[in-house]
C-alpha cells in the first residue's frame, strides 16, 4: 500500500493534520479501533484561545505559571498567536460553541487569569470531533481504515519510510512520503485513568523502541477531580475513571474535604490542586473529597454540564443537591516525541501531533484546556510544512520481512512503558502505575 501521507490515529491532531494537508495528497488514516473511540471525544471543558492581542501575553504567562516556567517560550509564542485562526477556522466547520448575546461564551478555569475558554457545553472534544469527521468523509482525497494496529515503523538510515500495520490478524506494510503519529498519551498503563481504553502510548512504545528522540517523558499530569468509585476488580489492568470537569471549579464549584472543610482555592494550576487532595486523604484516611455545585442554579447546571449531570445521576448523585465525591486520576502526558514548531519528529519524514508529541508548551504541568489547542495548533502547522516539502519527497518502499502478532506487539509494548514509567515516576504517582 504506498500513499502520499500516512496518519496513524484519528483524534482531533489526526484529524485536523489530514484536513490542513493539500487536497491533492493521496492520505490513509489508520485507527486502532473505531473513529469515534479517539481520546478526543472525551475533551469536555473547552478550547482555551487568545480573545485579543492584548490576551496575548496575559495568556504566556500563565501557561508558563501553570508548567513551572519550563514551558518553551517559542513554542509557546506561537500557540498564543495562532490560537485565535484555529478556533475560527472550527467556526467556519459549524463547530457549535456555546454563544450569549455578546457572542462566543468563554469560561474559566484553573490556573487562568481570564475568562477564555470557548466550549460546547460540556462536550467540546465531542462537537469537535464529529464536526472534523464529517469534513474528512466528504475528502476523496482520504481514506479512514478502522481496526487497525500499527505495530512498527518501517526506517532506514534515520528515515521513516512507512509502517507495519495489524488487521483482521494479518500484517502488512504501508509506505508513505511522510507519516504523522497521533496516537495520543499513555493513560492504558495507569491503574485508573480518564483516558479512553485505545490509548496504551503506541507511539511513545515506538519512539523508544527505534531510538526516536523523547522529551520530558517524566511529566505526567494528574486531573485532581476524577469520579471517584471503589475499584471493583483487582483484575483490572486498567480503569476509565469519568471526568469531573474543570470548569465545574471555574463555574463557582467548591472543594470540601471529608469533615466538611475547606482546602484549597480551586482554581490553582492543577498539580497544586491535586496535591492538596493527596494531602487531605492521606490526613483523613478517606480516599477522596467532595465537589460542591450546591449554590448554583440547577436549571443552569443542568443546561451547562448535561453529560456529567447524566452521568453523575446514574451514580445515585445529583449535582444539583448532592456533593460530588472526586479523586485524583492520570489525565494527560506532557512529555512525548520531542518535535521542532513544525511537529517534526527527530527522525527524517516523521511528524508527531497531539498528546503523543512534546513541544515543549506545557512545562511540567498543563494550563486547561490547552491540550486541544495545541492539537490544532501544530497538526495545522506539520501540514503546512509538508505541503511545501512533499514533491522534493521521494516514495521509497525497503523490504520488511518480519510478521508482527498484535497481543505479542502489544505486550510487549505495555511491559516496556510501564518499566520505563516505574523508573520515572516517584511515590504516590508511581504507585498508580498498573502491574
């Protein structure tokens, strides 16, 4: 199979890439499971963009506050300047953002000085990504396979020629002029994670089994408020837990520990915030605190947070009059495959996108809501780089005569993360680590 573009993942990163690239490019997007079970169908709170020029540096400071100033400046730059093009664009796809009569309804929320981030209800990764399916399918250009695995990549010489993809237990390779990784964070290796169950870092598992250069691999960011249930399977590898949204806490919610007191200001950058919680369960020996949306309106919290209402409801909770029991839980990987501005990876004809890519923008701890920001961002900005790029591109296809077994590949990928995570990672947030 030979192809101009090959993109491996079909969130929001891989999505937008296939969208931004010239629609004369021949590009396969292969997906490990359906399309509609990318992580990004989770995002619920919101984009956070630039409202005006004078946002711009109010915005840099704190993204760069929230990653303890290990962010990269550069990066970051271009993140804030380009924001404002990217949300327009997803206004011109149709994307239903939440208006009033001033127009886009921005929210806040933590570790943010402003109200400025847009949303869709509590549904944005959602509305995003059914709105950027439709615009895929109506491109001949594209092609979506579904269900399948991409096992290696196919290099020589530090050149990226392609990959090694699993289907129906039959694998073959795929050769393209360039090829895209968005496969998405490293939730599947945590015991409890508000990823979707497809994302097991396939692409992290690639780059260090082929000498890619990663970056801050140590960085892996914990929401403090996930739904907390008792584990109900020591058998788990590793469990879905549902976000409680940070814009719950921007919207007014309190934090109450278990004796009914007051802890931390909500709406501190989110590793301060998921601390403060460690700090009180461990003191209380209860193993989680409570949200409180009781002073709200519950009309409006009904109309604003309909999915987690829903949600919360089928666990006997009703956000409207009862506190919200929440618990830390692995979120989101701020380290990934160091790239360039323009998403390219250290090896020749490889770009990675999304949550599977370092830039550098997030430091140490990730601002909210900026992590679909960046998805845009710099998926639209590794397009434009090999538009310009691909006819000086040649098509080369090396024999590859090894089979793959998609449970062995995947085994052996999920031992290596989780050994290299082990290391990386100290005390309570080693021990979330599934075994």
């Amino acid at each position: 199979m030979n192809y101009d573009v090959l993109i491996v993942g079909t969130g929001v990163a891989g999505l937008y890439s296939a969208l931004n690239l010239d629609s004369n490019l021949n590009i396969l997007m292969i997906t490990k499971g359906k399309i509609t079970e990318a992580n990004s169908y989770l995002a619920q709170g919101g984009i956070s963009t630039v409202r005006s020029k004078d946002d711009i540096t109010c915005f840099i400071e704190d993204t760069l506050k929230a990653g303890g100033y290990e962010n990269d400046i550069k990066a970051l730059s271009i993140l804030a300047k380009e924001s404002r093009y990217n949300i327009k664009t997803l206004l011109d796809m149709k994307v239903p953002f939440d208006k009033n009569n001033m127009g886009l309804s921005y929210t806040r929320e933590g570790a943010h000085s402003t109200n400025r981030i847009v949303h869709c209800k509590d549904a944005t990764g959602k509305a995003v990504m059914d709105t950027l399916i439709s615009e895929v399918k109506k491109r001949d250009n594209i092609t979506v396979l579904e269900d399948t695995y991409c096992a290696d990549l196919i290099i020589r010489d530090n050149c990226c020629y392609g990959a090694v993809a699993i289907k129906n237990s039959e694998s073959f390779n795929i050769y393209a002029k360039v090829i895209i990784l968005a496969t998405g964070g490293i939730g599947g290796i945590f015991k409890n994670t508000t990823n979707a169950p497809t994302v097991t870092g396939d692409g992290i598992a690639m780059a260090l089994k082929n000498n890619i250069e990663v970056k801050d691999l140590n960085y892996v960011q914990f929401h403090p408020t996930g739904f907390y249930q008792k584990e109900t399977s020591i058998e788990e590898t590793s469990r879905q837990v549902f976000l409680i949204s940070e814009s719950l806490r921007g919207e007014g919610g309190k934090l109450y520990n278990s004796q009914g007191k007051r802890f931390v200001k909500e709406l501190l950058p989110r590793d301060v915030v998921t601390e403060a919680i460690l700090q009180e369960t461990k003191k209380t020996g209860v193993p989680f605190v409570y949200l409180d949306m009781t002073e709200l309106d519950g009309e409006y919290l009904k109309s604003r947070f309909p999915t987690i209402y829903e949600e919360c409801l089928k666990n006997n909770i009703d956000i409207t009059k009862d506190l919200i029991p929440v618990a830390p839980v692995q979120h989101y990987f701020m380290g990934g495959i160091k790239v360039d501005t323009n998403s390219k990876s250290s090896l020749d004809n490889l770009y990675c996108v999304g949550e599977t890519s370092c830039t550098g923008i997030h430091g140490k701890n990730r601002l909210a809501s900026n992590s679909l920001l960046e998805a845009l961002v710099f998926s639209r900005r590794a397009a434009l780089k090999i538009n310009s790029d691909i006819l000086n591109t040649q098509l080369l296809t090396p024999e590859v005569t090894e089979t793959f077994d998609f449970k062995t590949v995947e085994n052996a990928n999920r031992s290596m993360l989780i050994n290299e995570f082990k290391h990386r990672l100290r005390g309570n947030y080693s021990e979330s680590i599934s075994c």
